[in-house]
C-alpha cells in the first residue's frame, strides 16, 4: 500500500498517477488525550488504518497525484536520525572536498564511519513534504542534497537485536537530508525548517521484497547528481536500526534516514530536484 497525506493534511492512498482521498479512515483511529504519546498516531495503528482504507477507499475521491501537494508521509516524528558517511564513494568524495564534512573530511575511521560518529538526530520541525517544497534557510552558505532511503520506524523497540530491527519497520519512503555545508555541528546545519523532506508517499514493507538492493537518485534541473543502489550501504538496514535502538527508545512514526551516496551538490533557490527510489516512486521538490 502507498500512503500519502496531501492538501490540508488529507489522507490518500496512491493508485497509478491518482491519489484516492481516504481521510475518512482517520476517524477509526483510536481517540488521543493529552499527555499524547510519542510518535506518530497513524503509523503506530497502521493495521487499524489500513484495514479502514480498504472499507472506505471506494467511496474517496479519486485525484490526479499532479493536482494535490504532497505533505510528509509521517505528521508527527517524535525524532529523526540520520547515518552520516555511509557509502564508500560519498566518504571518499567527502575527504576529497572539505567544504562537505569540515570536521571529518581527514578522518581515517577504523570499520564504518558510523562506528565512531554514531548517528545524528534532525529536528523533527525540520520535516516536510515534496509538494512544500524547500526554502533555503542560509543563501550565503553551500546548501546541499543529499538523497537517501528512509525507513519509518512501525512499532516500539528498545536494544532490538539486529536479526529482529528489520520487523520494526512499517515502510519505506524517499528522504532528501539537506544541509547547510559549515563548520556547525550536524544537527544545527541540517535542522532548519523544511531540511528533512521526506516523500513522495509512504511505501509499506510488504510491497518492498529486498530494501538493501534498491536503485536511487538524484537530478537537479534535469542534471544528473546522484545514482547508487541501496547495496552499498557501508552499514545495512537491520544494523541502523538495531544500533539506534540500543541508544534511543524508538515509536512509530522514528524516522532513519540511511545515509547519502556520491555526487552530493549545492542547490539554490529556482532549482528543481527530482528524486527516486526503485520500488517507491518519484517525486520533484522545488527550493526557493
Ligand atoms: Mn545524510
């Protein structure tokens, strides 16, 4: 199933090129009182949601996916972690060129960089979807793409063991990690608003048989930058999330973006980026 959200937080489940308008599968989502969990609601009751969207979808209006705005798939991460240097060849081209990682570009890491760096937490303010497309926050500065696969954390887990991460999962989507190139700490140049688009729908694990063997991409103005397959990853899927887990309780609606691969490049305002992933779908994110 794909599932996006769209307009003024509608829900839509995706069918070809058209969007079928399914938010009346929100009301059989179980009633929230303050204090409100962490995490996101309709992911941590996907089951219950996606048995609604099933009842009701021939009811829904049907829309081309080119008239709505694509919002996050996710409304309400409680957190966004994301891989730093996690493909080989985005490494070598980081030590290649400082302006990418001031602080690591000359590190030798023993094993895989995110051994010693660990992972890095985005703010969850800083999420939005393809259609809000992405306002750069520091034009003086290199503002990058950085095009990744991101997983969406399903059900709760704490120290899950690796063989058991890939089970927490409720789907996959496309993540752009944007950022600001700089000397700051991670989390600041990567956090302003709108930094962390994730998109175009979310893609849920029964339609995706092999995760860690998908083709992504990226092209700005119709330019290649970025092609690799998730194969490459330095530290796999099941590794990610097990790691985190063993640093950070995880909810439902935890976002893990998976770490960009080589041909990562500046954007400014006019540019269009178009990103993809084998097996999710596409989508065009404009900055301004
Ligand atoms: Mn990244």
């Amino acid at each position: 199933m794909k599932i996006c959200r769209f307009d003024e937080g509608r829900l839509g489940l995706v069918e070809g090129s058209h969007v079928v308008d399914v938010t009346a599968a929100t009301r059989a989502l179980p009633p929230l009182s303050w204090p409100v969990p962490h995490g996101d609601h309709a992911i941590r009751h996907l089951d219950i949601l996606r048995a609604e969207i099933a009842r009701v979808k021939a009811k829904g209006a049907r829309l081309p996916l080119a008239d709505v705005t694509l919002l996050s798939p996710v409304a309400n991460p409680s957190k966004v972690l994301a891989a730093p240097l996690n493909y080989t060849r985005h490494l070598d081209e980081s030590r290649a060129d400082a302006g990418i990682h001031h602080h690591t570009h000359a590190t030798e890491f023993k094993g895989a960089p995110v051994d010693t760096l660990g992972l890095f937490l985005k703010a969850s303010t800083a999420v939005a979807g393809p259609g809000e497309g992405i306002e750069i926050a520091m034009p003086e500065r290199r503002n990058d793409h950085e095009v990744e696969l991101a997983l969406v954390i399903g059900r709760e887990g704490k120290r899950v063991a690796e063989t058991d991460a890939l089970a927490l999962v409720a789907g996959w989507c496309i993540g752009l990690d944007m950022t600001v190139r700089g000397p700051e700490e991670r989390s600041f140049r990567k956090s302003p608003d709108g930094y962390a688009v994730l998109g175009p729908w979310l893609v849920t694990v029964d339609e995706i048989a092999d995760p860690g063997n998908l083709a992504l991409g990226l092209d700005v103005n119709g330019e290649a930058r970025q092609r690799a397959n998730t194969r490459d990853l330095t530290v796999g899927l099941a590794r990610l999330i097990s790691l985190a887990s063993h640093w950070y309780r995880l909810y439902p609606g935890d976002v893990i973006l998976t770490g960009t691969p080589e041909g990562v490049g500046s954007v400014e305002a006019g540019d269009v980026i178009e990103a993809w992933i084998d097996g999710i779908g596409r989508m065009t994110v404009t900055v301004r």
